[in-house]
C-alpha cells in the first residue's frame, strides 16, 4: 500500500471552509444508480463536501480519510459515521455499502488496494464513483490568471499524482462495469476573498511555500484583485466535473 501523503491537514480549516460544494443533483443521480439507499461510504472524504449530500439521500453514510485533522473540520450529521481511515483498509463489512464515491480523492489513492477494496465493500450491483475537477471557468480575465497560476507559476510544484486530475481521469481504468453520468459542475458564486481562499488550499501552493515562499502567490492575488473590480461583488466561478462510475456485478 502506498504511504499516505498528507498534503491537506495542515490547511483543514481552510479547506473545510474555501474548497466549493458539490451539486445537489450529482448526489440524486448516484443515489438513483445504485442498487439501494442504505449504505453509502465516502472515501478520501476530506472535511465531508459530498458525504453532507449523501446523507441526504442514504440512511447511512460512513465518510472517512487518513487525516484526522479533516475529519476534525468535518461538519457533523446524525446519518455521517466521520472515521480516520484509508481508502485501501475501511475496516467495513464484506458485501456492506451500495456505493462509494471518492471526491477529488482518488488519485492520491493506492488503486490496485483501492479497487480491490471497493469490489469486497460492495454489494451486488453497487456502484463506485470517482470524481475530480481542475480548471475553472470564471468571468472576464480572472479565468486565464488562475489558469495561468495553476499551470505555468505552480507547473513544477504539483505532486505527480494531480497528472491523473489534469487528464480528466483518462489513465484510471475503473474494473466495473461502465455506467455512462450526466454532465455536472460544481457553481458557486463567490467574493473574491471566497477564490483566494479556495486557491491557497492548493497542495501546490503548500510546495511553493517549503521551497520558494509565497511570492508567486501573492503576485496572483494583486493580479485577481484587480481584475476582479469591487471585492465584495459575487462572481459566477464554474468547475465541469469529471465522474468515472461503475456497477459491481
């Protein structure tokens, strides 16, 4: 099993409070494709963005990640059983959970383990859902900053695991049987204090930190800024999602 690498514990406040919420709707559907709305486990589940959505569609939720200071951010739900575990070794039941769901989380994952995992949890036909996003659609020249940011100024700074969350996936083969989603993207309308905070939980910028300071980033924040107009205005920021899902036969 791959060692955890802990690039998010020291920032949990931050992320439990900047990363954006995930649709409504993208927990509908997984909970209308698998195969009951008992058991659902969230693995890598961070401070619990997609397990709140779960619960409220699945009378059990079990939410877990090997940082405890996120399952300490984590909001708390009477239907959410938060744990400090990886996604390889749940601890859970054989045949135990109509489906799992890995947000932004997968690629950090040992996934041979995982996999193998995933096909012992799940009951006959369950389903399992990796989920990620990268760049962002935003409005006017905010968009090509960050991007600019994230691929050029941190190109250098990014664990190789994120090549998997830039290629959409494409290198992940899921041995279920393919279950084709709808599109979804995550939406938020947001300050511009909302976007700087959402970019410094950045595991790259953590990188940067340790080796360069924060120069970098603080040049990006004087560029949104005045891009921006009025700090306090809202602006439409838009992430398209990419989902793998598959059914366990």
């Amino acid at each position: 099993m791959i060692a955890f690498k802990d690039h998010f514990s020291s920032h949990a406040a931050d992320y439990a409070a900047y990363r954006p919420a995930y649709p409504a709707a993208l927990a509908a559907w997984l909970s209308s494709v698998a195969p009951a709305p008992t058991a659902a486990l969230d693995v890598g589940c961070g401070s619990g963005q997609l397990s709140l959505l779960l619960a409220g569609h699945f009378e059990r939720v079990v939410a877990t990640d090997p940082s405890a200071r996120q399952i300490d951010s984590a909001i708390a739900h009477p239907r959410i059983d938060y744990r400090v575990a990886p996604a390889e070794a749940s601890g859970l039941p054989n045949a135990s959970v109509d489906l799992i769901t890995a947000a932004q989380a997968a690629h950090w994952f040992d996934l041979p383990a995982f996999f193998a995992e995933a096909r012992r949890l799940l009951r006959p036909g369950g389903v399992i859902a990796l989920i990620s996003y990268a760049g962002m659609e935003g409005p006017g020249e905010v968009e090509a900053i960050v991007e600019r940011f994230r691929l050029v100024t941190l190109k250098d700074h990014w664990p190789p695991e994120r090549a998997l969350v830039e290629n959409r996936y494409r290198d992940i083969h899921l041995p279920f049987a393919a279950i084709a989603p709808p599109d979804f993207a995550i939406e938020a309308q947001w300050p511009l204090a909302a976007l700087i905070g959402y970019l410094d939980t950045w595991s790259a910028v953590r990188a940067m930190e340790r080796t360069d300071g924060r120069a970098a980033f603080d040049a990006a924040v004087a560029e949104l800024t005045r891009a921006w107009g009025d700090p306090a205005d809202n602006r439409t920021i838009r992430w398209p999602l990419t989902i793998l899902t598959g059914r366990h036969s």
